[in-house]
C-alpha cells in the first residue's frame, strides 16, 4: 500500500510540475492582446505624426514659417518638436520684399481647349484669338513663371488696412531671390456665345468633392478634369506648393448677366430657368469651395460696362444687380476689376461721385489695365489700386513687333506660343 501510496504522490507530483511548465492560455491571450493594442497604438501615432509632418511642410513650402513653427513646436512628438530649430532658421533667412509698390499682375480669360474649334471661320474666332490664350499656353507660361523664382500672392498678401484703418503696404516675406506676382482670371461664367467652341463648359464638383471642369469636345464627350485657368493652377501648386504664397491663387473678375460657372443664376436674365433655384446653391457651393482653396473674387460690374464712360445711372443700376443676383453667390468683395480696363480716373487719385458709390459700396482694390509696364501700383489711405497686364493674342503680337514688350521679364513669347494659333 505505502509502495502504491508513494507512486501515486510521485506521480500526482509530476503532473503538477508538469501543468507548471505549460503556459496559462488566459495570460498568453492578454499579453498578445496588449501587444498587439501597442502596436495598433504606434501605428497609429505614426500615421498621425506623418499627417502633421506633412502640414508642417506644406505650411513651410508656401512661406508660412510662424505657422509651421507652431504647429510643430506645440506637437506632443519630440521628432517633431526637432524640426522647429531648422523652421526657424528658414525664417531667418526669408526676406522682406524690397519693392512692395512694384508687384506685376498678369490677367487671362477662360482657356481655348480646342484650338480648332475656336479659331475657326466663324465670326468670333478673331476674338478668341485677341483676347484668349490656349490651355497649352497657359500651362507653358505658369512652368516658366515657377523657374524663374515668382510666387503667387492676394491682394490682401501685400496691402490691407493698418490700425489707423489706412491702406498701407505689408511685408511679404521670401526667400532670396523669390519674387511675388498677382494673377487673375476674368469672366469665369463660360458665356453663352462660347457654347461649342473648345472651351470648358462650366465649373462642377467631380466625385471627391473637387471643383473641376465639365468639358465636351468635338464628338460630343463629356469629361470632367482641368481644363481652364482655375483648376490648373489648382493642380499646379498642389505639386509645386512653393509657387504660391500662404495657399495664395489669384483673383477672378466676375460679371451676372450670364450667370456665374457656366449655370444661367440671373433672375432678370434667365426668369424660366426652372433649375434657377438649384443653379444658384450650387454655384454658391463652388464659390466657397474655391475661397478656402485661396481664391478670391471680384466684381468685375454685373453686365460688363465701361465703368469710367458709362452714364451714372447705368452705373447704380449695374451696381443693384450685382448686389441682388451675384454677391449672394460669391459673397460680398472689397476687390473691383475694370471691364475694358475703363478707370475711372487716369493716373491722378481717386476722387468724384463713381469713386464715392465705389467706397460706400466697400471697394478697396482696384484694377486697371496696362501692358506696357511690368509693375504700376497706387495707394492713398482708402485704396489700394494696381494696372494688369493683358496676357493674350494681342500682347503676343504687340511684343513680337518690339511695341514696348514687358513679357519677356515673365516668359519668352516665342516659346509659349502655341503652333495652333
């Protein structure tokens, strides 16, 4: 029995020395849990900071060092916070522009896409060979911008109100050899006499959310991408973040009597427009889209009139029309843009009862047009006014003819032009 009885103890020994060996499947199951929730956890924190990693760079790229500083300064990441003596030291070497009264503004209208529809044998072919430029040269003439050191700036970049609410100059900060430029788009309401011309067809938001372009070509196929001065810049900072200043894209000069983005939104103009309603909000959508993209908006008077000839009662019923059927849409702007370049003064100040109807309405910036000078700039305590250059058939052929040419400081004319004009 004792024989039996020690047996049994060995054996009951054994086992249980034998259970010891052997891990508890309840701890192996918690301590995978929590290894794997550590790596969820890193994994995680690794895709955060390359999220902010990359904001900081973007803020960097366009010149915005205060922000990119904070943002990597106020981070809880160490390999972040490191960046902040490099930001700095960019900062540093970033300098005020020396010339804050000689900024050069260029100006287009809506691109030809096809060539061969808008320089055809209709009547307005000679227009569009005038006053448009091509997609190709527009996409040429923004390449050679970027090599040659510009960057974009607003308005509101270089001049706004100081604390005396006086219009003064601000310092645009950049590195060496940078250089600011303005650039605006007029007319982006793809008129009706364009219809079928090789032109984009309106503004839309594509399947992301993305302000693109409706286009139809020659066979009557509809594609959605960049086909117009608004959404190819767009694309173009986007992979080259250092040609725009603080997300800065340019300014677009808009008139009503068409509607805006290529939908027919005037209520005097289109009263049948059964999608009128729905037009409007969608138009209304794009234009705040294309704010917080870096655009801003300016009137460019609701029916296109010649502001510094046109009689003062055409002038206040233009500016009602602009204030009920467009600025609901845009929402309400302190830029104003010329149609025909028509000022409403010379190079003298501003002053008389246009100027007066201007500044109530809260007009602060305004432009004028003039291509033979690279840069002419004005400013008084209310205003802050610059001259653009028109970059079109015309100023192509004048700087061919050695007419005083002011392009060649931007892009070589020859190179840019496209054999389809």
């Amino acid at each position: 029995m004792k024989l039996i009885k020690f047996v049994v103890v060995a054996a009951t020994i054994l086992a249980l020395v034998g259970c010891s060996d052997q891990s508890d499947p309840e701890v192996s199951a918690s301590s995978a849990s929590q290894e794997a929730e550590a790596s969820q956890k890193a994994d995680a924190e690794a895709k955060r900071e390359q999220s902010i990693l990359a904001q900081i760079n973007k803020l960097a790229d366009g010149y915005d060092y205060d922000k990119a500083i904070k943002l990597a300064k106020d981070d809880p990441s160490k390999k972040l916070n490191e960046l902040v003596r490099g930001l700095e030291t960019e900062k540093k070497d970033a300098q005020a522009w020396e010339h804050p009264d000689q900024i050069p503004h260029l100006f287009f209208h809506s691109l030809v896409v096809d060539p061969k529809r808008a320089f055809d044998e209709e009547s307005t072919a000679q227009g569009y060979e005038d006053y448009m430029v091509t997609q190709k040269e527009f996409e040429a003439i923004i390449d050679e911008l970027y090599r040659r050191d510009f960057v974009l700036v607003n308005p509101a970049d270089f001049a706004g109100l100081d604390k005396q609410k006086n219009m003064s100059y601000r310092k645009i900060m950049l590195p060496e050899g940078k250089k600011p430029i303005v650039l605006s788009l007029d007319d982006l309401s793809y008129y009706e006499y364009m219809q079928g011309d090789g032109f984009a067809d309106r503004l839309i938001f594509d399947k992301k959310g993305k302000v693109r372009n409706e286009y139809v070509d020659a066979s009557g196929k509809k594609h959605v991408g960049a086909y117009d001065m608004t959404t190819i810049l767009d694309d173009f900072v986007t992979g080259h973040p250092d040609f725009s200043y603080r997300d800065a894209r340019g300014i677009i000069a808009m008139t009503g009597y068409n509607g805006v983005f290529g939908y027919r939104t005037s209520p005097s103009q289109y009263p049948d427009n059964k999608n009128l309603k729905e037009d409007r909000e969608t138009a209304t959508k794009i234009a705040d889209a294309m704010k917080k993209e870096g655009w801003v908006f300016a009137s460019h008077s609701w029916g296109h009139i010649a502001t510094g000839t046109v009689d003062l009662g055409r002038f206040k019923r233009d500016m009602k029309l602009w204030k009920d059927e467009v600025e609901p849409i845009i929402g309400k702007t302190d830029q104003f843009i010329y149609p025909f370049g028509s000022d409403i003064a010379r190079t003298g100040s501003y002053s008389g009862t246009k100027y007066e109807l201007l500044k109530e309405e809260g007009f602060k910036y305004f432009y004028g047009v003039d291509g033979t000078i690279t840069a002419w700039m004005q400013q008084r305590d209310n205003y802050q006014r610059q001259m653009r250059i028109n970059i079109d058939g015309l100023q192509f052929a004048k700087e061919q003819r050695g007419d005083r040419p002011v392009l060649d400081s931007f892009f070589d004319v020859e190179k840019v032009i496209d054999p389809a004009r």
